[in-house]
C-alpha cells in the first residue's frame, strides 16, 4: 500500500507547477542556486538541472 502511495504522490509532483529556489550541485564540483520559474513542472525542474550540468561540467 505506501508503495502505490508513494508512486502516486511522485506522479502527482511531476505534474504539479512547482516555483521556488534551491541550491543544486555540479557533478564536476561547485554549485549554484537555482530559482525555477512560476509554471515549471519537476519533470521540467529536472531537465533544467541536467542541462546546466551538461552544459557547465561538459
């Protein structure tokens, strides 16, 4: 049971808009604070990260 709770509370967080900012880590090392915008998505949120890290650590 808290196995299909906790499948649907992520498939619940990766369609909910999400606004706020938290620090992220670089997998190279460092990190910056990331301030995601009012309608992003977490799935969105996610892609975002990935694509700054790619683009910073290479």
């Amino acid at each position: 049971m808290k196995k299909i709770a906790l499948t649907l509370s992520l498939f619940a967080l990766s369609t909910v808009s999400f606004a706020g900012c938290f620090t992220i880590d670089y997998s190279c090392g460092g990190g910056t604070y990331y301030c995601s915008q009012e309608n992003d998505t977490m799935d969105q949120i996610h892609q975002d990260i990935q694509d700054i890290d790619k683009f910073i650590c290479g």
